[in-house]
C-alpha cells in the first residue's frame, strides 16, 4: 500500500512538472509562481518544489531581478533533437527553401494534434510578417488553412465530432456555421487545396495542400502565409508551386501518386 501510494505520488508529480512547462507560450513566455499556481490550481509550495527541480536540470531558469521564470535551454536542446530526427522535417526543408525563394512568402509544414495544427517546419522569407506562427505553434482547425486542408481528408466520424465542439469565432471571416464548413471541407476535397483569408487574423492570407504519407493518408499539411496586401491567395500559379512542392515531399516520404491512382483523386 505504501508503495502505491508512493508511485501515485510520483506520476502527480511528473504530469504537474509537464502541465507547468506547457504553461509557458510565446505570449506569455516568463511567468511568477503565483501565475503558475492559479492557472495550474496548485498550491505555491508544490510550484515552488516543481520549479526548483525543473531549475536544477536546466528545463525553467529564474530572473533573479523579476522573480520570473522561463524555460531553459534544457527545452530547446530536446526541441532541436525532435525536429532534426522528424522524416517529414528532414525531406521537407530544401524544398520549402526552393518554395519560399520562388513566391516570396512564408512556407510551413503542419501536423494535426487533437482539434488543432501544430507547425512542425517553418521556412520565413525575406521580408516577413509578424503572423501567428512558429514552430510548435497550435492554431485551431477551423480557421487556418493547414487546418481546413488536412481535415477535409479526415474520416466523416472524425470531421462531425470536430464541429459538435463548435466553431468559434476569431474574426468576422471565420466560418462558424456547421453547414457552410461542412460545404468548404467538400470543395477543399474537390479542389485539392484550402485557402484561409483573415479568418484567424485580419490582414493575413494563407494557402495549404495536403501532403501524404507512404500509405496515401493526407497527415500533413503544406501552406504558404502572406499579407493580402502583398499575397493573392487564388494566384493559380502560386496553388500550381505549392501543390508540385507538396507532390514532392509525399514523393519522398514514400507516396507514390503512379501506385495509388485512385488516392490522389481522393
């Protein structure tokens, strides 16, 4: 008994210490322990202890002068050993560069986790905006077209719970009707590619296709993100580079359109 009890001690311990280290984001990069105990519903002493041993591995450091914590460099150098090993990251980055250089805007290789995106791969071109995205970024679904795009191809089950959880409104372009996002998924499914504007952020416009894996299932997402000012978003020579920079790198993670014929129609 006394064993069991030690072991549930122990696991509490370890999914508070990660919940704490998920706390941090880029906007909100450095906080107190207070801040930590009131959104973690912990008590200070047990963020205090937690903290204390996150700092003697290097994973939080404190300013001595604000009291503040942020995360260490511990947490970057398991970062750069996640992406470097990633295949898709690895077979992906000279061919965003090539991307990049020839349509001058931002490019991004996005994953689904959960009932949102995370960017995996980030290519900036030369004159960037300051857009909500950044490797290990999450962005909603419904509202990007990373998201949009790699929904579509998502099994009728999965799509249908997605919407139950609602689809909330970030600005006034974002589609928050079930009906109207079960008609756009059907015509990013037709069309082959997903097209986002300021519907997560005004003035920003996006592009995405489908990247495929070995087996021919869409699990990654390729999208290009521009100003409107600057980006035309129905640009079909721009669609045309994107989708022949998303055929290459399923290429080369093993998908192989000539083989599966019938995957690539759908």
């Amino acid at each position: 008994m006394e064993n069991n009890k030690k072991k549930d001690y122990t696991l509490s311990s370890v999914k508070n210490a990660l919940l704490l280290l998920r706390s941090f984001s880029i906007d909100e990069p450095e906080k107190k322990v207070t801040d930590l105990a009131s959104s973690l519903g912990l008590g200070k002493s047990t963020v205090s202890r937690l903290l204390a041993t996150l700092a003697s591995e290097g994973f939080v450091i404190k300013d001595p002068e604000t009291q503040k914590y942020r995360l260490g460099l511990s947490i970057l150098n398991l970062n750069t050993i996640i992406t470097s090993n990633l295949e898709v990251n690895r077979e992906s980055q000279p061919i965003l560069q090539k991307l990049v250089h020839e349509i001058g805007e931002t490019a991004h290789i996005a994953v689904l986790e959960g009932t949102d995106v995370v960017y995996l791969n980030k290519v900036e071109c030369k004159h960037p905006v300051q857009i909500l995205s950044h490797v290990g970024r999450r962005n909603p679904l419904h509202c990007t077209s990373s998201g949009k795009v790699i929904l579509a191809y998502q099994e009728k089950e999965l799509i249908e719970q997605f919407i139950e959880k609602g689809l909330e409104k970030y600005t006034a372009q974002t589609i928050t009707n079930p009906e109207d996002f079960r008609t756009v998924l059907n015509k990013i499914k037709d069309q082959g590619y997903a097209i986002s504007i300021e519907e997560i952020r005004e003035g920003v416009a996006s592009i995405a296709v489908p990247i495929r894996d070995y087996t021919g299932k869409v699990v990654y997402a390729l999208s290009v993100i521009g100003p409107i000012h600057r980006m035309n978003p129905y640009n079909s020579s721009m669609i045309a580079k994107i989708k022949s920079a998303a055929k290459e790198i399923s290429d080369r993670l093993g998908y192989l359109e000539r083989l599966n014929p019938d995957l690539a129609r759908a």
